[in-house]
C-alpha cells in the first residue's frame, strides 16, 4: 500500500460524509472504475493514439506512452540530453567504431515478472534488420545494421556497416520481450502488441478508450523503484479551453504539451492567477511548418497525388516563403512565445542549429511579386496569377487543423499576404488525421506539420532523404516527410552520420539545413516555446529536462517528470488537508464548473506527430 492510503482513506470517508448529508457527487469524465485510494496523474491531451507499436510511433500521444511502457538502452539525461544509462549500464565501442557492446542491467524484469535479458534486446534489433516493415519504418537508422547478438544474458554487441556514434547512442529503439512479441504473426502491425500492454519501463498501457482516456498502471517491480503515482490517465478534451477549465477546478493535473498547440500566453497567463497553479514557459524543441506539395513520388519514380504543378517550380515556393512575416506571427498567435523558424532543428540545440547567415529570406511582398514576374507567372484580369504560357491559375488548396485556432490565424495572415502576389488561396479546416492521411497520399497543395525534435538531427534530417521515399501510393508507408529527395543533400546526411568530429559534423548538418532551406519544399515558420501547466497542490517532484530552464512535458528520450512526479503531500502522517474541508462547503459550486467542463467534452480527437 501507498504510504498516503490512510490520507486517501479518510477522504473517502468524508466524501461518504459529504454525500449521506444531500451533497451532490460528480464522477471525473474519462475516469475508470479505480479504488478510492488509487493516486492517479491526470493529464489532458487531445490527440487521437494512432499504434501503441513503438516501431511506428509518430504521433505525440504514442511517443509519451512509448516512453513510459518501453526503455531503450541509452536514454538522454534530464540534465542536458547527453547519454545515459538505461537498460545499458555501460557500452563500449570498438576501436573502428563498427561494434557496440552493452552491458545489460541486473535485476530488471518486465512487467509480467519475467526477467529482462540481452535476448531481448537482440530480438528487438533483430527486428529492424530482418522484419522488412520495421525496417522500412525505420530505414535510417535501420540500414546501417548489420547484426545483433546476445553473447551471453547480460551482454548484447551491435555490428554495423558503418561507424556511426551519434545514431547508436541516441536513436530510441524500444526494447520489447522476446516471449511476447514472438508469439505475434505480424510485429509490425498497428494491433501486434494488444492491451494490457508488457514493458519494462516505470508505468504500462493498461487500458484505452477512443475519444475518452488512455490509462497506464504503474509498473510495482520497475528496476528504479516504483513510481509516485499508482497510474497515468490521460483524459480528452475538445478544446484547449475546456482542459484549462478542468485544470482550474481540480480535475486534471497536467494541461501542456498532450494538447495540440499547447497552451497560449493568455491561457497561462490566466492559470498563473490560480493559487493552487505552476506556470511554466520555457524554450522548447518544436517546429511549426508549411509542407509544400512539390510532388510526390515513389522510390521507382512513380508520380501520385494531385498537388498544383506550380508547387514543383522552386521560385513559386521561395515567393511563396518571402511573402511570409514570420516575426510578425511569433507577435500575434504566440504573443512572443517563441521565434522564427530558419530549419528543422530548434535554437534550443544551438549546436545543430542553422540560424539562416546571409541567406535568410526577409519578408518582402515586391521581391516575392518580382520573382514570380521574372519566372513568367502573368497576372489574369481577375488578378490571379497563372502558370507560364496562360496555363492553369495559381489557386491553392490549404489544410489546416480543425481544432487548432493558431494554425487557423496563421492561415488568415497567409491568406491576406499571398492574395497581394495574384496567388488564391482555398483554406478548408481538416481534423488531423484525415490531414495527415490526404498529406501522405499527396492530395493536397499547401498542409501544416509539426514535430518535435531530438538533440540528435539525423532522424529529423533523415526524413527528407531519397532513402525513405515510399515505395507504395497508399499512402501507408510514412517516412517520408515530404518526398523529398536531393542527391547532393543525401551525400551530406552519409557523410554527417559517420563524422566523429562534433564541429566538422556540425557543419554538415548546418549545409544540409541550408539546402533545405533554399529548396523550401518546406517552411519552417516558428519554433514554439514550452507553456504548460500543472496542480502544485496535487504533483510535486517533476523533474524537468533539460535541469536549467527545462520543460515538465514533451521530454525526449525517457519521461523524466512523470516517473519522478510526487503526490502532494505524501510525506504528511494522516489527517484531512483543510482545501477538503474547504471543497466540501463548495461542492456546488465546484460541481457546477466541473458540468460546464463535461458539456466541452471532446466528442472527437486529433492527434500531432511527433
């Protein structure tokens, strides 16, 4: 039992109390039928689960989950994202940096009781070299395997074709059992893996209902103890609005990075006032972008989709970049919660980051209207602009997410910016995963993208590599960023993965930006501040990543702050906390915030990828 039971005990029984005297009671929305004295972290999210296969994750809500079931071998540190041990207490590389060994840690255990052994770590690589789906799933990282082998229960050596440091250490295999995942037909299907999910990390998918919550029991025997809370429960809201409100009235924990977009400056601003609240507004590692449909294509050369043709002429996309003021919209939808965007990988990690130099496109509707004049896009009597030759107008269909306000401001701006180079725009409001589905099949012209980024760029940059072109157009195969595919930029991405020299690989990896950025098959338009938010009064202990000026949620390589998350108050005795008392006379009032709360239930969720 939790040393906090015989607090929990006497909470349930003055809610007993509470109830017997005519007090009305109201079940918390998305909430499984767990004893009273369960603690459990709640954190809001809106973002639909698409796999709970950690070989397929993209999204944001499959990432956390991953993270949470599954450990890797190497995890990044809280305190600055460098290597650290997980299930690897130490490795060693050889001296031509083509085989790894890793010592596995003692003592660990999946979360059947089973023991965890270098089997397990072997067969899981093994999947990325011989289970041709995780591989292509994973082609970057992937096609530079060559073996892996445990030699004995504690020691498990990695060959590769080529030395490539950085992707060992920092890349997230998740380690899966053996015993389980071996009785699958398919591994890499989206249900191999069915609920209660068996892992090895401090809490385990238990449970999950579409559109309602996603609950994970903490793991009793995790190696590192078990965690503070007995469960993670992650519950759907509609709106960003409505999880502030449930965060207001004490129904949730946590409101941040598990909503799309995450909180703006006047939701913090207005959570800040709350007592029983922590603010957080940090600098973070996420990107908001432009896909532009420059055409899709298959490994093989197969064209799919149906993008505007224009798209694939280089000047259109750099007029339709220069046409953007990227500091004006860091201005007005973030309220200066960020700062404009050069490339794929954040300031945050100012080692890998391409500030833009003397190629930094300056916002400029008379050069944008100029370049399109110089490459012969002539303006029609309606004003519009048609390709060369009087042939098809530059009318541009424009997805962006349904439930995501910013995005929607953002495209008003666009809107109004491009109308004054003779280019229409038709804007239509997607939820996200019929968006990223049209995105992947190439049926779309212009599409917002977002993700999340590591401190290691090479599978980021990897995403715009000839290697993860598709080889189907289903649509189904998602490596692919944008089909990009530039045999110069793919020289530089080998060349960059092998490099031992930190400065000469970071140098590569700043031209491979710089090419990006002049090809613009993407505009990146500003990397997104951290705000979020969470009950102090309820969560305490939160470790934060990185340790100075760090974020609670959206954590990379292992979910610091939730497996070290607290509940308030445990190191107390006994007793009821005066704020019961205090909720009890209230309970009206509490009760009729929390129904305004349920009408703004999220009836249908969207997701983000990572």
């Amino acid at each position: 039992m939790n040393p906090h039971a015989l607090t929990r005990r006497c909470l349930s029984a003055v809610a007993a109390l509470a109830l017997s005297a005519g007090a009305l009671a109201v079940a918390a929305p998305g909430a499984t039928a767990q004893e009273d004295d369960t603690d459990s972290l709640r954190i809001a999210t809106n973002q639909e689960v698409d796999t709970f296969n950690p070989f397929k994750r993209r999204f944001v809500i499959t990432y956390e989950t991953s993270m949470m079931t599954y450990e890797t071998l190497v995890r990044m540190s809280a305190e600055n994202y460098e290597p650290a041990p997980g299930l690897a207490t130490e490795w060693e590389e050889s001296a031509d940096g083509l085989t790894w060994t890793f010592q596995i840690r003692e003592g660990a255990t999946w979360s059947d009781g089973e023991p965890l052994t270098a089997d397990d770590v072997a067969y899981t690589y093994g999947l990325l070299i011989e289970n041709e789906a995780i591989r292509d799933w994973n082609i970057d990282f992937a096609q530079n395997l060559v073996s892996a082998e445990a030699t004995d229960e504690s020691t498990f050596v990695l060959t590769l074709a080529e030395p490539a440091p950085a992707e060992v250490l920092s890349r997230e295999v998740y380690i899966v059992p053996e015993h389980i995942w071996s009785q699958y037909p398919d591994p890499s299907a989206d249900d191999a893996n069915q609920l209660p999910l068996v892992g090895s990390g401090p809490f385990q998918v238990a449970e999950y209902k579409t559109d309602e919550f996603i609950r994970l029991e903490a793991n009793e025997d995790y190696w590192e103890g078990a965690p503070g809370f007995d469960e993670v429960v992650y519950t759907y809201y509609l709106e960003t609005d409505a999880a502030v409100a449930a965060l207001e009235t004490g129904e949730v924990d946590i409101v941040g990075s598990g909503m799309q977009g995450g909180l703006n400056p006047a939701q913090i601003d207005a959570l800040a006032a709350q007592e029983h609240v922590t603010t957080n507004n940090v600098q973070g590692r996420r990107y908001v972008s432009l896909t532009l449909n420059h055409g899709t294509v298959t490994q093989d050369g197969t064209e799919f989709g149906d993008g505007h043709p224009a798209l694939k002429d280089p000047v259109v996309r750099q007029a339709l970049h220069t046409a953007i003021d990227k500091q004006a919209l860091v201005d007005t939808v973030l309220a200066g919660g960020g700062a404009p965007a050069t490339s794929l990988i954040p300031a945050i990690f100012d080692q890998w980051h391409w500030d833009g130099g003397d190629a930094l496109v300056q916002f400029d509707l008379a050069e944008a209207n100029r370049l399109l004049d110089e490459a012969g896009y002539a303006r029609g009597d309606d004003g519009v602009r048609t390709m060369p030759g009087g042939g098809r107008p530059l009318n541009f269909r424009f997805y962006h997410h349904a439930d995501n306000t910013a995005y929607a401001t953002i495209v008003e701006f666009a809107t109004e910016w491009w109308a004054e180079l003779g280019i229409q725009v038709e804007a239509q409001a997607i939820e996200q995963g019929t968006l990223n589905d049209l995105a992947y099949l190439g049926e779309f012209d212009i599409a917002f993208s977002g993700w999340g980024v590591g401190p290691n760029p090479t599978e980021q940059l990897g995403m715009h590599t000839c290697a993860v072109l598709p080889t189907l157009t289903d649509g189904s195969e998602r490596s692919s960023e944008n089909s990009y595919c530039n045999p110069e930029y793919d020289a530089l991405h080998e060349q960059q993965k092998v490099e031992s020299d930190p400065a000469a690989r970071a140098e590569l990896v700043k031209q491979q930006q710089e090419m990006l950025y002049t090809d613009a098959p993407v505009i990146w338009l500003y990397y997104q501040n951290v705000m979020e938010a969470y009950n102090h009064e309820r969560v305490t202990g939160m470790t934060s990543q990185p340790a100075e000026g760090g974020m609670y949620t959206g954590q990379q390589g292992f979910t610091w702050a939730y497996a070290t998350a607290q509940p308030a108050g445990t190191e107390e005795s006994g007793g009821v906390p005066m704020g019961v008392w205090i909720a009890v006379a209230a309970g009206a009032v509490a009760i009729a915030a929390i129904a305004v709360v349920l009408v703004m239930r999220r009836k249908k969720t969207a997701d983000e990828r990572e």
